[in-house]
C-alpha cells in the first residue's frame, strides 16, 4: 500500500490475530508518521513497542487506544523514528 493511500488517515491500525512473522502494513503506517495500534501478537509487539498494543481481539482496547492516539503529532513521529531504528539502511 503506498503513502496515497494513507493521506488523511489519523492513525494506522493491524488489528491481526495471526502470528505475524514481521507486520509489513504496520512497518508501512509508522513510515508513514501515522500513530499505528495493534495486536499483541506474533513479532507486533516487538515491532510497535510499548502503549502501541492491545490484548488480541479486544475491541474495547483498539478503540481506547485509538481514541488516545488518533491525529497525535507526536505519536506518529515516534512512529516514524521507531521504523528508521529499527527497519532503516
């Protein structure tokens, strides 16, 4: 999915409930200095960090933390920079 798609969006989300081996689409969001929120699960965890999880399959979680995080400047920067660390050259 390219930046295109993501303009205008307040924040990305992967509310999966697979064991994610990396989390692509959430790679792609916090490149996209969008505050990004998802599963517990598999390497998502590892790749969004703390406060950018929920419980898997809990909607009452997704939607606080969306709540909470949604539009947040400083968020999606965090995001970005988090990405660069760990996905960049």
């Amino acid at each position: 999915m390219g930046v295109g798609v993501r303009v205008g969006a307040a924040v990305g989300l992967t509310p999966s409930v697979a064991h994610e081996t990396f989390g692509l689409a959430a790679l792609e969001s916090m490149c996209a200095a969008l505050p990004t929120i998802g599963s517990a699960v598999g390497a998502l965890p590892d790749l969004l960090g703390d406060g950018a999880v929920v419980p898997t399959g809990d909607v009452g979680a997704m939607s606080l933390r969306i709540n909470q995080l949604a539009g947040s400047d400083t968020a999606g920067l965090a995001a970005a920079q988090r990405a660069r660390e760990l996905a960049g050259p």
